[in-house]
C-alpha cells in the first residue's frame, strides 16, 4: 500500500493568527471584565485557553494524517482519533 500524507494541506500562519486573535481578545475581556464580574472573567479565560490547546493538539494531529492507496482499497486516517476507514 502506498501512503501519502497531507501535512501540507494544514496552515500554520492561520493556527498561528487565530491563537493571536484569541490570546489579544483573552487579555482584552479579562481587564474588562475582572473588576465587576471576576467569575465571568475567569470563565471567559479558562474556556479560551482550551480553545488554544483545541487547536495545537488539532493542528499537530492534522499533521499525522495519512491516506493510503492500493490496487483495491483506500485507507484514510483523519483527525485526533486516528480512526481507520477502508474502502473497497
């Protein structure tokens, strides 16, 4: 079976850029927010820095999907679960 990957169909400059947007917007509401209602503040906070690690672990699993082709089947594995899917 010959395998190709599709490493380079990811965006680094995108993961990168949204992380940014994110960690900016993050630093922005906690100012804001913190004085008056610190509860939401560190909601907003903490569910932000899950969004961060969302999407390094999904960038990093994006580049170790594999799409595997031969005479008679195609296997692709996609995503974190790494889930194999065979086609006749």
């Amino acid at each position: 079976m010959q395998e190709f990957t599709y490493r380079s169909a990811r965006s680094g400059s995108l993961v990168l850029g949204l992380g940014f947007a994110i960690a900016i917007e993050t630093g922005v509401l906690q100012l804001w927010l913190a004085p008056h209602h610190p509860v939401l503040a560190w909601i907003f906070t903490l569910s932000s820095s899950w969004m961060l690690g969302w999407l390094a672990m999904d960038y990093h699993a994006l580049g170790h999907g594999t799409l595997g082709v031969d005479v008679d089947a195609i296997d692709l594995r996609v995503g974190r679960g790494q889930q194999r899917r065979t086609c006749s």
